[in-house]
C-alpha cells in the first residue's frame, strides 16, 4: 500500500502506514481506494541526549610513608583499616598520639644527644669564661707595659749619669758602664715586648670571642641535627586518612627509604570516567561556561541515592588505542558508621 503525505506544516513524523503531520495534512488515495488515517495528538517538547558511563573511584591522595633513618622498629601503633590524624599545629609540638604510626629505637641516638649537649655547654662556659677573662687580661698586660716603660727610663736615666761621670772623671769604671748600659738595652726590650703583649690582645680580642661564638653555634647545631633525627624516629601520617597496607612489624631493621605504611585520604574522593573524545568539546565549553559548576550523578551499586560529583579537570591526553580521554570529578565522601562510605576501586556508573 503506498502513499504520500503533502505537508504544509513545518515539522513531519513519517511512520508507515501513517502520516503525522504537525500543523496541517492531506493524503492522496492510491489507484486500489481510498484507506483510512489515524492522527494522534500533537504535542511539543524538549528532548535531551542522555548517555552512561563507567568509572572508578580514586583516592585524592595516596602515599606510601617511608622511613628517613635506618633502625629497628620499636613499635607499630596502627593496623590496616585503622583511621590516622593529622593536626599541623600539634605536628610541631608532637602531642597528638593518633598521628603516630610508628616508632624506631633510639637508645643510641639519645646517649649522640646527651653527649653533645654536654659539649655545648663546655662551650659556653668556655665563652663565658673568654669574656669574662679578655679584657682582664688586656688590663694586666697594660700594667706591664707602664712597669716595662717605668724600668726602661729609669735604667736609661741611670746609663746616662754614669756615662756623664764617666766622661768627666774616672771615678765610674768601664765595667759599672757597660753594664749600666746593658740593663737599660734589657729594659728597653722588654718594654717592647710589652706593648706587642698589649697590641695582640687588644687586636686579637674581639677575634677569639667571634671564634669560640662560632664554636658554640657549631655545637648547637650538632644537637639540633641530633634532635631533628630523634624526630625522625617517630613516623607521622602526613594527613588525615586511613591505613590500607601495614608492611612492617616490630623487630624488623628498617634502612633509610624502606616503606612502612600506607595511607589514603578519604575526606574527598575522585571519580574517573573514560570518555569518546567526540565529547571532549561540549564538556569543555560547559566548564568555560560555568567553571565549577559541571555536575555529574554517580550512581553506584548498593547506594540507593545518587551521589554528586563536580567535574574538576579533564586529563590533556587521548588514548592512542581506544582514543578516549579521562575526566575526573571530586565529591564529598559520606561516612556512614564511622567508615567512609565510597572506598578506591568502587565502580560507579
């Protein structure tokens, strides 16, 4: 049976037998009769392009916490499973128990500590005492240059008068002379030396004193080395999450690098789908347009609700197999019993 629909309409559904026409119809009746046409309503409406897929949950962050020192394992304070803390401000003053993961010996490290503040303390007083003495001593040396100065003018006072009755009369003899004049050549010199007693302490002061300060910074910054890797000793999350592997037990040797345990955050996660790249530019003229406002609903199995996710990013690189791209989209992690209700590897759709 053939037919054909003139429409003077704008919009036409064709369905065989049947002409719908929105707006106005006309049917012509073939050369075996004429047939009879249902119409239906005629109705208007918006229709949206609606597609799943499949994607993975991710965990923001995820580490696998290492040791900075080589030692035994004294103590491992969490299991897998276990949720840690973290508190920047109670990092510093290390009071907060459950950021703790775990703890090395440090017999030997606190005999290092206890030894070097033992040697800073030597130094101290050893500055201490170098302030204290110097300019004691620059006093003395002082004195000892009027005495040497006193000496020496009253020896040359001396080899004068007898050289002056010497000149004049015998009365002096040669020997009384020289040896008048070798006091005075002795006094001189030891004026002499003296003075340069007086101008290298004076000179040298203020150098000895920055010299023994130095030494005492030094020694300072062996303890705080040796307290820095005490610190190291003791393992701390680095952020609040959750323990998903323990790979130490107390007793091991750790060596510097070696892993101890693993952690993720959880307060947040990530959803990562794989996506045709044919749709790369409708999704990123939608974050152009409204930046962090691109919302997807997860859902995934065993959760009744949706779960809403902002699309963050769109990964700069397609698969060169499948020629899909990744994105990736962050929501809130709901805690239902205490425990993270979306877990890394769940699958959503």
């Amino acid at each position: 049976m053939n037919f054909v629909c003139r429409v003077s309409g704008t919009i036409l559904l064709a369905i065989a037998p049947i002409c719908v026409v929105f707006g106005s119809y006309a049917f012509a009746q073939s050369n075996t009769g004429p047939s009879p046409v249902d119409v239906g309503g005629v109705f208007k409406g918006s229709f949206s392009d609606v597609q799943s897929f499949v994607g993975t949950v991710e965990p923001v962050r995820q580490v696998v916490v290492g040791s900075a020192v080589d030692g035994r394992v004294k103590n491992v304070r969490v299991d897998r499973g276990q949720e840690v803390q973290f508190d920047r401000k109670s990092a510093e003053s290390l009071t907060l128990a459950s950021e703790i993961l775990v703890e090395l010996d440090t017999t030997t490290l606190l005999i290092e500590i206890e030894s070097a503040k033992i040697q800073l303390q030597l130094t101290e007083q050893a500055l201490g005492e170098l302030q204290t003495s110097l300019p004691i001593d620059v006093d003395l040396a002082k004195a000892k240059v009027a005495e040497a100065d006193a000496k020496k003018e009253f020896s040359q006072n001396e080899f004068s008068r007898l050289n002056r009755l010497a000149a004049q009369s015998n009365a002096i003899s040669p020997s009384e002379l020289e040896q008048a004049r070798s006091q005075f050549r002795t006094d001189e010199q030891l004026a002499t030396q003296a003075k340069s007693e007086l101008q290298r302490l004076e000179l040298t002061r203020q150098v000895r004193i920055d010299q023994m300060s130095k030494r005492v910074e030094a020694a300072l910054q062996s303890l705080l080395l040796l307290q820095d890797q005490e610190s190291k000793f003791t393992i701390r999350a680095p952020f609040h999450g959750y323990v998903v592997n323990k790979l130490t037990e107390v007793g091991a040797w750790i060596s510097r690098g070696d892993p101890l345990v693993e952690i993720v955050e959880l307060d947040e996660v990530d959803f990562s789908i794989n996506l045709p790249q044919e749709l790369l530019g409708r999704l990123q003229q939608l974050m152009e347009s409204s930046p962090n406002k691109v919302t997807l609903a997860v859902q995934f199995e065993g959760i009744e609700t949706p779960i809403t996710a902002t699309l963050i990013a769109i990964v700069p690189q397609v698969d060169m197999r499948t020629r899909l791209a990744t994105i990736r989209a962050r929501m809130t992690n709901p805690i239902v019993g205490g425990v993270p209700l979306l877990k890394p590897g769940m699958l959503g759709r």
